[in-house]
C-alpha cells in the first residue's frame, strides 16, 4: 500500500508540476509577435484571429497555445510550444507553425476536442484533419472565423467552378475549330474572279485546284463552287 501511495503521490506531483509550468508565460502575446514580426509577409494583413491550444494524447497537461488567424493570403496556425520540464526557465520559446492555401481543398468548421471536453476549430484536409482547442473565452472569435472562412470556401468553390466551365468552353472551341481547319473548304466564283487569282488567295496552285475540281483547263464560271482545301 506505502509504494501505491508513494506512486499515487508522485504522478499528482508531476500533474502539478505540469500544471505550473507548461505555460508560465503569455503564449498569446509569444505568438502574436512571431506572427507579426516574423510570419507575416509583405502586404499580408489579419483578418481574423483567435486563440487556441493543442493538447496531445499522450501529454494532456502539455498544451501547445497559440493563434490561428486568417490573412488576406491564407490560414495560419502559430503554437507556442510548452516548455520542456527540465530546460531552464529563461531559454527563447520554440513554435508550432502551419499555413493553409484558402482553396478549395480546406474546410474550417466548428467541432470538439479530444474526449469532447472543449469547443475546437477542426480544419479538415485531403488527407488530415486538426482539431485545435478554442477557450471559452475565445468562442465569439472562433464563430467569426468559422464564418468567415464559409464564405472565402463557398467564394472559392464558386470560382473554381467558373473556372471550370470557362476552360471547357476554351476546350469545346478549340475541338471545334480544329475539326473547321480540317474541313474541306469550298469557294464560290465571283464577277472577276480567275483561277490563278482564287489559288493564291488560298495558298494553292492552279494544278491543283483543277485537278481537285475535274476542271479541263482554266475556264471557271460565276456561281461556280471550286473544292480550294481538301479535308485534311
């Protein structure tokens, strides 16, 4: 029963440790400025922003806290990582950071975390989905951008399918003159028209019109239609 204790006593002595020291400092402010400072690119502005945490599996009391904010460019996730136990207090903090094309390949909707104990942004990839916390405190911010990123994907998806049908039309015009330049091309004979003038207005030689047309010499007649471009 005494080495049960001894163990009880010893995992709640490291939950306080790590309740004390995972983030004793402002993570929010930590990341606002790696965000401003260091982040964000020339002509690149927030639009949105909001706090959030990640808490592993395997580490729960270890949350990584940061921001996730949406810029006119993309969407971006900067964490402050917890610090390691055994490092000294005063070393610089180390990041988690993640940026998101605003296409139509990202979808950001409201969910829970882990367990189901806190509100999250999930952001939903191809191939991965990222939960990541939302304090209660942050839940008015999380609606808007939820909200706002809605829009920018609904705007997107939109887009995308103009996009679309603008290059299917661009493909239906090329099929279609493409099979034009392989018709045959006929011409009908004008008041003043010649044969050697009808072959080099299209690129071809009197022989060559004859032949096509089963003319026995270069008479043509007013009304008459000449083959000039065989199909190809």
């Amino acid at each position: 029963m005494i080495v049960v204790g001894v163990i009880a006593l010893a995992v709640l002595v490291q939950f306080a440790v790590h309740t004390v020291r995972t983030d004793p400092r402002d993570s929010k402010a930590i990341a606002l400025r790696e965000l401003q400072v260091n982040t964000l690119e020339p002509g690149e502005r927030v639009l949105r922003m909001v706090s959030v945490f990640k808490r592993p599996a395997i580490s729960y009391f270890r949350a990584t806290r940061g921001l996730l904010a949406l810029t006119n460019k993309r969407l971006l996730y900067i964490g402050v990582e917890p610090r390691d136990l055994l490092a000294a207090p005063d070393l610089p903090p180390t990041f988690e950071e993640r940026d998101f094309a605003l296409d139509t390949m990202l979808h950001v909707t409201s969910g829970r975390t882990f367990f189901g104990l806190a509100r999250a942004v999930v952001i939903t990839l191809p191939h991965e989905k990222i939960k990541l916390g939302v304090p209660s405190a942050a839940s008015a911010e999380a609606n808007l951008l939820v909200v706002a990123m809605d829009a920018r994907r609904d705007r997107a998806v939109a887009l995308s399918a103009q996009q679309k049908a603008l290059l299917a039309r661009a493909e239906a015009d090329r099929k279609a003159a493409e099979a034009s330049r392989r018709k045959a091309k006929f011409y009908t004979v004008r008041r003043g028209d010649a044969l050697g003038g009808i072959a080099t207005t299209w690129n071809t030689t009197t022989d060559k019109l004859r032949a096509w047309n089963k003319l026995p010499d270069n008479k043509i007649r007013v009304g008459q239609t000449l083959l000039v471009r065989p199909a190809l």
